[in-house]
C-alpha cells in the first residue's frame, strides 16, 4: 500500500478525502492521526483508508504520525464516513466526533535551522536577516509567535519567507499542548479545636445564627475534612454561610487536588440483581438468548423495543443484559438524556459493576473527558454510561447498546453533524454486530412504528414494580379552563387547582405547578373559548409575529391581521398569548401566600450543580411548591410530591410542527407518571381549553396505545414520518428579501433536478419563514422536503454556504 485517503481537518475540505502518499519508512494504518500539507499548511488528518492507487494524478507525501496508535478503530472509520454522507456533514466533522476530547488543538510553528545548511556569505543580507538568522542558530529552535512579537507580524513572517526561500532556516510544526489542569476542589478545616468550635456554636446558635452554627457542629462531627459542596447539602447552607465561619477565623477552606474521577465523589455500595417479576423475566431472557445467538454467530443482533412506564422495572433489566454481555466477552454502552445523568442513575450503575463504569457528559472538564477516553480506549470499563455522544466512546468489544428513553429529543444535535445518537447507535450496532435495546415509557411513534412491522422485537413492562404499597399510578382531573372564565374565575388557577394546592400545602405536602413554556407566546388563543387560528390551507396553528402584528404560516407563507373578535365565539378576547413563568410565580404566591415557591427553570439551573442543588433544596422540604418548566417532567423521583399541576396543556399542542401531538403527549404523561411515586399517592391536574384533543386523552389514561392509533393514522394521512423522511433546508441572510430570493431559487433548481431525475415520491413545503425567523441578526428561511432517499438526492446538489441541512430534522427550525 502506498497511498492514503486522509481526511482533512480544514473547512474547504468538505465531505471529501485527499490522496497522499506514504512516505517509505513510515508505517501507517486505517485511523492513524497523521499531519498533511494542504494548500500552504500543514494540517491534521485521519487516514481514512489504504489503496495501492491514489484517487487523483498528483499526490504530495504524509508530512509525519501525530500519535503512534490509530485513534479511530476500522468499524469507527466506517461510521464517520456514514455519518458524513448521510447528514452530509464535512466529512471531518464526522471523524471529529470519535477523536480524543481535545485533539483539535491549534499548530505551532517554529524555525529551525535548515539541516543542510549552505555554507554561504550572509553579508548579503539586511541586520535584521542576520539576527533573526543568528537567534535561530543559537537557539535550534524559535517559535514564529515569539518572533511575531519582537518585530511585528508581517516584518516577522517576510523576514522568515526570505531565510527560507535562501534556504537558510526550515519551517517545523507542533501540536499546542493540551490545556488540562488538575483539579481542585475546596474543602472545610476546622481551624480550631473541636470543644472550642463547639462552644462557638453553641454561642452563634444563641445569637440566632442557626445556619452557622449547624454548619460548625457539623463539622465537629467528622473526623476528617469535608468538600464543602457535601458540607453545603448536608446542613443545606450555602457558601456565604461557611465564609462567614472563616472571617470569624473558626473554619479554613482550602483547595485541595483531586484525582479527575468523575464517579470517585459517590459512595458506591455493591449491590447484586434483583428477582425479576415475571413481565421483566420474559423480557430480559429475549434480549438474552439474542446475545447468546450473536455469540454462537447463529442469528444476527436483533433490536428491542423495551416498552414500559416509568417505575416498571427497564433500569433493573438494562442492567442484568449489560452483566450477561459481561459474562460473553463483551461491553456496552448505556446512554441517557444528559439531564438524568444524576448521580442516582450513575449509581445504580456503579454498584452493579463496581470500578467498570465510565461515565462521560458535557459538563466534564476536557481533562475528564480526556482521561476517561484514554481509559476507554483500553479496555478497563465494562460499561460506559453518557449523554449523546457517549455513542462515539472508543469502547472495545461492543457488545450491547442501550438507549434509555429513546424518544428523547435530546440525543439530536442541533450543530453539524446533525446527527441522531439512535440512528448512529443502529449503524454501529450493524457494524459491530451489537444488540440494541431501546427503552421508554412513551416511545416515539417511529420507534413503535418499526416495532410493528417487526422490524424490531416489541418487550412490554405493563406495570409498575410497586416495592412497596401505595406508588399506584396516580389518578389525573382534566379542568376545561372554557367553563372556569364562564363560571367568572380569571385567575390562572382553576378552581380545583386552587384548591386542591391550598389543601396539600395546609398538610405539609409538596406540590408541582408545570408550565410548558415551549412555543409559549407564538401563538394567540382566545382567552374565553381557547379557539386557536390555523392556516387555511396547511392546516397548522398561525404564528403570532410581534412585528407588524401579524399572524404567520410557517409552511407556506400565508399572513393574516390578527382579527379583532374571536370567529368562533365572537369574544373580544382572541390576543392572549399565554402564561410565563413569572406570571405564573407571581400568581402562586399571591393565592398561596402561606406556601414556600421555588422556580426550577432553564434561566435558574446554569452551572454544573444547579439542577440538583434545587432538586436537594425541595427534597429536604424547603419548599412547598416548586415551579418549573419541561425539565422537571424528566427522571425525578419526589416522594413526598402529592400533586401536580399543568397550568396549560395547550402550549404544547399549538406548535405549529406535526409532532406537537407526540410532544404534549410525552411530556403530560412524564408529568402524570411524576406524582405518586411516594407512599403518599398523588394526583395529577391538568388544565386545558381542548379536553377532547387525543393527546391530552391518551395522556390523562396513561394509554399509549390510545394515542399510538390516532397518530399514525394522522402520520399516515399526511405522509409525514414514518411514511416519508423529511430534510430541513434553512437559508439565512442579513437581508430578508435577498433570503427568500435565494430560497425561492433553491426550490426551482430542487424541481428542476427532482423532474430531470423523475423522482415521483418528492414534495417541497415552502419556502417560508422559519419558526425562527430571526436569530442573531440575521433573517432565516426554510424549505422542507418530503420523500425518501433524501440525503442521495441532496448529494448531487451545489449547496452554498449560507444554508444549512438537516436530514431528518426534529422540533422546529
Ligand atoms: P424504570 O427504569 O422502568 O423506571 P426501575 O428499574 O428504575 O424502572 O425500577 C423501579 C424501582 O423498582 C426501582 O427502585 C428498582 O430498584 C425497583 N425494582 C426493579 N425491578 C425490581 C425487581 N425485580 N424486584 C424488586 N424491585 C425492583
Ligand atoms: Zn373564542
Ligand atoms: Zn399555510
């Protein structure tokens, strides 16, 4: 083999390799990081494959091996490659994903002197030549950065052009040095003796300091000092508290190095499987005998579909497959939405497989995440758990992949590669012959959909475990908000809602209030009857734009005044443009002005501990009710919550997006299935102007088939998916005429080639604007297409830049 078709880390390089040739004497394989000139750099690139012919006439030589050992394994180069071609991302973008956490460093140049120096007369030179010349020659080695400095940009890199070009000094390239830090991580000392911090505390509890004085007794207690993030959860204090201990010179706080071990801070007990029930027994001995086939190589990996609510024992099974493909040879990886990557999930891993858990999400320093590849890499962990591009790990072996509420719109990514972490998973599951297990409680229709052919095997898990007593489903009270206004209530609680928070607050019982904030104030509604205008022809709900007071189809670009009076009621109150958390806040704590608030929103949880500092916060009952947004639907488990209540289920359902009816309907059914999990029971109320829409039905009975049916006959009936694909095509411009010119212009060179080809099963819808009409100044337009084969259809069409294409897009643009 003699040449290598390398993928190049420069933007111009697109969804193509380049041909190189492999100098004599180097050895180099499939995956290997390799450095290539390209153009008039020298840049990094992944061998994508070896060939005894180039692709094109003219080849220059692989400059040099990055890293001894191939970083992307042969199945990897093969899904990188997919992936490019696929969601026709560049194709470096793709190889990217599977690199080491901080590979993509910068280059550093240096000047060297050349090793063949001439023996020449530099009196021809000018002074400046000559130091530079004279410095590079004491030292063997100047960076081009320091030079820069010293004499400027331009007079530097002439000046290093000229030495060159005389052959007097030679241009070398380094790899900047990966930024990692060791960690630190502050912690609590006592600075004095433990009887006279006692004595302190018992004075500052006298003076009414309570919280100093818990946190000093506290820390008295242990015979070790503690972090203080665990200091602050268990007096629950926060740090203004502990440096007010340490102006008062009681306690010091120091920083202290840590080891980068994400799961290291979790106390982690071992614990052995459970008894199955029988419903999980005859699921998980499916998913078995198919890793017992894969191993015998006498059937091919199948993939489950592992069906059941929340509570119903999916965890308990994933686990159990996870130890059989174990027990096998083999190794898996779990993934997650990132939000439920808690410190409860991870432990429940980690106390099955106790030291072979690696655990991987975004809010890892790149030094975790670099150090957890590398270990990876090497095979010490039986299972690797993460979010999204968890998928991507370098884990050996692979045996079973498991996807954990796999409806989750999360596991997009909304950058390029716009990839879908589930299709990925079942690309690299048919490379590497792995079995797929998809788990949830409400699964996406597609999903179901492939379940229903057979395609992938149908596992049900009808009921909750139930440990204990009590933690039955909860019971769920649709309020029709119509006959609320008519019955004179305005307030934005119904009356059963009032009530029913009044009466669990007067218990002392914790209370859920649920706003979907999602396409909130895009549309109007009519306060009195709830009616909603939709385009005429596309049947979607318009679009309320703020500007010019318009309403907007953001499919075929229809515009209308908003109207005065409501059509179907005649009410004057047809401009209500919903509730937003504010409001919402304010309200409560009006009506409830006994009951502790607390808000749990995207604004409030920034940071890496935020979400579970709340979280501990309403659990240790310092509050009564918590206010939030989509994120408290996911992965909680409150026991002392006794109800829940949807300000407005309708939000959801108004997005003008044809998986707005899934989308309410996982999400009201994540938010049913929240209360009662305690032994405490729990009810759920839902307040809405369309009780009779199938989504909020389906929702209430916790009835997923109920809602599968209308659905997919809806999906059927429009051809949406699973019965075509859809790809977003999204043009964005500083001028808004210019950007619909351009858009118009793509939609007749996209007929054109579709009528040229006689591709009979493409649609085009638009151009219109997108939902998203304006985003960072500039102006956006978006053409959806409708058929199959769509990514080989898009590949033969001259993108330019300005556009961006999403290949199975979700949610909305
Ligand atoms: P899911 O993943 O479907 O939400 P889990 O696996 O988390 O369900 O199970 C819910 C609860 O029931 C957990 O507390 C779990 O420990 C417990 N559980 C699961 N399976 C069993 C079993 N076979 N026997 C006893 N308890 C179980
Ligand atoms: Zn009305
Ligand atoms: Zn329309």
């Amino acid at each position: 083999m003699r040449y290598a078709e390398v993928s190049v880390n420069s933007p111009v390089a697109q969804r193509r390799a380049f041909s190189y040739t492999i100098p004599s004497g180097l050895s180099i394989d499939v995956g290997q990081a390799v450095w290539v000139p390209f153009g008039d750099k020298l840049l990094q690139g992944i061998v994508l494959e070896l060939s005894r012919y180039p692709s094109v006439e003219e080849t220059r030589e692989i400059a040099g091996i990055i890293e001894p050992r191939p970083l992307l394994s042969p199945l990897q180069v093969l899904l990188a490659r997919w992936i490019s071609e696929y969601y026709l991302s560049p194709l470096f973008d793709a190889v990217a994903l599977m690199l080491p956490p901080g590979f993509e460093r910068k280059t550093l140049t240096f000047i060297c002197c050349s090793p063949t120096l001439p023996e020449r007369d530099v009196s021809s030179l000018s002074q400046r030549q000559r130091d530079v010349l004279e410095l590079v020659q004491r030292q063997g080695k100047v960076s081009l950065k320091e030079l820069e400095k010293a004499l400027g940009k331009k007079r530097a890199q002439t000046i290093v052009s000229q030495l060159v070009g005389q052959g007097l000094v030679v241009r070398s390239y380094e790899l900047e040095r990966v930024k990692v830090k060791p960690k630190k991580v502050p912690y609590l000392y006592l600075a004095v003796e433990a009887s006279e911090a006692r004595r302190e505390a018992t004075g500052l509890r006298k003076k009414g300091a309570i919280r100093q004085a818990a946190l000093l007794e506290f820390l008295t207690q242990q015979s070790q000092p503690v972090p203080l993030a665990e200091a602050r959860q268990r007096v629950s204090c926060d740090k203004a508290v502990a440096d007010a201990l340490v102006g008062k010179g009681l306690v010091e706080l120091r920083q202290i190095e840590v080891k980068r071990e994400p799961i290291s801070d979790l106390d982690v007990a071992m614990s052995g499987p459970l008894i199955l029930t029988a419903a999980q027994k005859s699921a998980f001995e499916s998913i078995k005998s198919s890793l017992l086939q894969v191993a015998k190589d006498s059937a091919s990996p199948a993939i489950f579909l592992l069906h059941g609510v929340t509570g119903s024992g999916k965890t308990e099974i994933y686990l159990q497959a996870l130890a059989e493909a174990v027990r096998l040879g083999k190794r898996g990886i779990v993934l997650v939405p990132e939000i439920a990557l808690t410190p409860q999930t991870i432990e429940r891993f980690a106390s099955r497989f106790p030291g072979k858990v690696a655990v991987l999400h975004s809010k890892l320093s790149l030094g975790e995440q670099f150090d957890e590849w590398q270990r990876i890499r090497s095979g010490e962990f039986d299972v690797v758990i993460g979010s999204r591009s968890a998928i991507f790990a370098p884990q050996p072996d692979l045996g079973l992949i498991v996807i954990d509420e796999e409806h989750e719109w999360t596991y997009k990514q909304d950058n390029s590669p716009r990839y879908h972490a589930r299709d990925v998973a079942m690309k690299l599951a048919e490379l590497t012959g792995a079995v797929v297990i998809l788990g949830s409680a409400t699964p996406d229709v597609e999903t179901f959909y492939q379940a229903q052919q057979g395609n992938y095997r149908l596992l049900q898990l009808p009921e909750r475990v139930t440990p204990s007593e009590g933690s039955a489903l909860p019971q769920v009270k649709v309020v029709d908000l119509r006959q609320e206004l008519k019955a004179g209530n305005r307030s934005i609680f119904s009356r059963s809602l009032s009530q029913a928070t009044a009466k669990a607050v007067a218990n002392r019982e914790q209370v859920i209030l649920f706003l979907n904030r999602r396409g909130a104030a895009t549309f109007i509604q009519c306060r009195s009857c709830g009616f909603v205008l939709r385009c005429k022809r596309c049947n979607v709900p318009l679009s309320y734009h703020f500007t010019g007071d318009m309403l907007v189809c953001h499919q075929c670009n229809h515009r209308m005044a908003v109207p005065q009076i409501c059509p179907r009621c005649l009410s004057r109150r047809i401009k209500f443009l919903g509730v937003g958390t504010q409001k919402l806040e304010q309200e409560a704590s009006s009506t409830f002005s006994q009951a502790r608030l607390l808000r749990w929103d995207s604004d409030a949880t920034r940071g890496k501990h935020s979400h579970q500092e709340i979280l501990a916060k309403f659990r240790a009952q310092e509050a009564d009710i918590l206010i939030g947004t989509q994120m408290i639907a996911k992965g909680l488990d409150l026991p002392l919550v006794t109800l829940v209540g949807v300000i407005n289920a309708d939000t959801g359902l108004n997005l003008p997006d044809f998986r707005a009816g899934e989308r309410a309907f996982q999400l009201l059914s994540q938010v049913a299935g929240r209360a009662g999990r305690g032994v405490l029971g729990g009810r759920v109320i839902i307040q809405t102007y369309s009780p009779e829409h199938y989504a909020i039905q389906a929702a209430t009975k916790q009835d997923y088939a109920l809602f599968y049916d209308k659905e997919i006959a809806y999906r059927r009936q429009l051809h949406n998916p699973p019965f075509a694909r859809l790809a977003s095509l999204v043009y964005s411009h500083t001028n808004d005429v210019l950007c619909q010119r351009e858009a118009e212009r793509m939609r007749r060179l996209l007929i054109t080639e579709r009528d040229s080809k006689g591709i009979a099963d493409l649609s085009l819808i638009g151009p219109a604007p997108a939902f998203i009409h304006r985003l960072r100044g500039r102006f956006r337009w978006q053409l959806i297409l409708r058929g199959f084969e769509l990514s080989a259809f898009l590949s033969q069409i001259p993108i330019p830049p300005g556009w961006t294409v999403d290949i199975d897009p979700v949610g909305l643009a």
